[in-house]
C-alpha cells in the first residue's frame, strides 16, 4: 500500500475490521491516517466494505477489532450522537413535512442550541450550500440537487470536525451529478473540514478527492491521490479499476541495465524502464490515451502492436478504436476528435499498428 504524505491525521484508522455473523469479513485489517482539511475518498466496487468503513467511523457499526481516534480521542466508547462527525445519506432522508428551515434546524434543537443562534446559523448553512431564500419551501418543492443541498446543509449547521458523505450524488441525473460534484469540492474548501466521501465511481472520485483509498474484498489496495493512483498504480485490479486499460500477461526475463525484458506473448519481447523487484511484475499494461494509430511502424524506439481496425466507436469528445492483433490478442485506442473529420478516417479493417513510449507502460503486479 502507497500512503502519500498527508497532513496532521484528524481520523486515524488503527487495523479495524468488521466480521458479520456467518464470518463474512467486511473490512479486513484496513488502516488509514485521513488529515485534517482532507478530502478523503474510499473507492471500490460494491461489497468492498467501503460503507462499512464509513458506518464505523459515524459509529453505527462497532468494529470487531482495532482502533478509531478523531482528532486523537479514541471513539471506542463514543456514542454516534457525540462524535465530532456528521453524515449525509444515499437518501438524503429529508423529512418530507418540514419546510428546509425546520430540516436544517433539527439537529440544532436536538443538541438543544440556544434559541437565538439557531436562526443565524441555518441561515448561514443555507446561504454556503447557495440556498439562501429557500427556507420556507418544503422538499416537495425542490429539485433532486437541492435536496440533497439541504441534507449538506442539515449536517453542515452542527459545525462537524469531519463530514461523512454515503454515495451523495447516486441518485441525480448524470449531468447533475457532474455539477454537484464541483460543488462538494467548492463546499469543502468553503469550510475547511474533513470530507470523506464513499463512491464506486470512479471518475467521481478522482475529479472530487485530495487523496483515494482503493478497497478490495474489505482491504485496502492502494492510498494516493488520484494522478498517482492513476499513472502509477499498485497492482492489477487498481490498475484496471481505475480508468479503462489495455492488460497483458507478460514474464520477466531480467534486468538490462535500467530497463527490465519481459515476454508478452500479445507484444513479443519488450524492454521497458523498471526500477522495482522484477518478481512482482505478473503484466504489462498501456492506457488507451497514451497510444497513437499510424499507419507504418515508427522509428524512434516506441513499443508497436500491429493490427487491423475491429471497431471505431464515436462518444462526441473522443473516439474509441478496437484495433485487433495477432493470436486474438486486442487493443482500445482513445482518440480525440480534434476535428470533425477524425472519425471518419478510420474504418474496419483498415491495417495499421498501435504505438506508444516504452516509459508509458505500466508493470503491474497481481
């Protein structure tokens, strides 16, 4: 696991794990150190234990064993209610028969706020999550995106040390999506607290998060920030959940001065730059950005696949080309469409190769 250096911990994960009856782990031995002002993702597919991770640190799960500090007082015999966090749900759970003002101020009567700071302080919960003027609407009345708004803004008014966030953008539309997403990160730094936010997408949390934690099978896989985690990541499945990738098997044969000489029987005989323990390296791997079409091998050094075009696929901003090789071997090639005529220059069949920059692999292990 890569942990990139952070600021001061305000969470700290100290080798927690969650067993369920029927001995079902969910989360396996996972430490983390999230600093404060951070925003935190915890990435991967469904069942990787990411949400359970986040109910323990609110508290609705108590861990099987291990450690979890917030701003370093051990939460062990914390209640959820007296913990310096806060969380918005998938749901949102807005209740539907207030109006936004009395959502928003639930909270505060509960923690039994003094009757003169509650206004104020919804007003300016409201005016942050750019909703000011609204509080006498019901949530009926709102858009998707502005009721999750007053759900942000529910937790944000108790003034939490960290914000706990459970797949908050699932449910709108995906134009949406891509908007509140800017929002939460302006939001964050309009308020200086902790977010950690639980996704299986992707690109939500590399547009989103300081730093990712990648889980798998209730362990942690990899902790980088996104440009890391992407250009540089730990092993195979991070690799290939993060971002499309092309992916083949490959055997070491040894180092040659800098660079280390596989066999990849999609490639041929390779030689790529390696610093690392060649023992590990299970497959090679491209990014399909990195790749150019041409239509004669090049000259200057760059790894070639040769092949014909399978498929062209048009998405607006790019293209993506299907090109097949030999021994049913193939590669995804993402162009883009820089003029209105680049898809059409392309067609089945069409013979050409694959090229790319030895330094653009990536050696991966299992």
């Amino acid at each position: 696991m890569n942990d990139s250096a952070a600021p001061k911990p305000i969470v700290s994960i100290q080798n927690m794990s969650k067993r369920f009856a029927g001995a079902v782990t969910a989360v396996d031995q996972v430490s983390l150190d999230i600093g404060a002002g951070e925003f935190f993702a915890l990435l991967g597919p469904s069942g990787c234990g990411k949400t359970t991770l986040l109910r323990m640190i609110a508290g609705f799960e108590t861990p099987t064993e291990g450690a979890l500090l917030i701003d370093g007082q051990d939460m062990s015999q914390v209640p959820p209610n007296r913990r310096p966090v806060n969380m918005v749900f998938q749901s949102y759970a807005v209740f539907p028969h207030m109006s936004v003002f009395d959502n928003v101020a639930y909270g505060l009567k509960v923690a039994r706020t003094k009757g003169s700071e509650i206004r104020p302080r919804v007003e300016e919960a409201l005016e942050l999550v750019k909703l000011g003027g609204y509080g006498a609407r019901k949530p009926d009345q709102l858009s998707g995106g502005q009721r999750q708004r007053v759900a942000l803004a529910r937790a944000l008014v108790k003034r939490p040390k960290v914000l706990l966030l459970d797949e908050p953008l699932s449910a709108l539309d995906a134009k949406l999506r891509e908007a509140m997403q800017m929002e939460l990160v302006r939001l964050q730094h309009s308020v200086g607290i902790t977010f950690i936010i639980v996704t299986h997408d992707q690109s939500e949390a590399l547009s989103m998060a300081n730093r990712i934690a990648v889980m798998e099978g209730g362990k942690v896989r990899q902790v980088a920030p996104p440009s890391e985690l992407y250009e540089r990541p730990s092993s195979r499945f991070v690799a290939d959940f993060i971002g499309k990738i092309n992916l083949f098997e490959a055997k070491p044969l040894g180092q040659s001065g800098a660079a280390l000489e596989l066999e990849v029987p999609a490639l041929g005989r390779i030689a790529v730059p390696f610093s690392g323990d060649p023992a590990k390296v299970a497959w090679v791997a491209v990014r399909p950005e990195k790749l150019r079409l041409l239509r004669q091998p090049p000259e200057d050094g760059s790894l070639v696949f040769p092949g014909t075009v399978a498929e062209v696929a048009y998405y607006g901003e790019t293209s993506h080309v299907l090109v097949s090789g030999p021994n049913g071997h193939g590669m995804t090639v993402n162009l883009h469409n820089g003029t209105q005529e680049t898809p059409s220059t392309l067609a089945p069949g069409d013979s050409l190769c694959c090229s790319w920059a030895p330094e653009d692999t990536l050696l991966l292990a299992d």
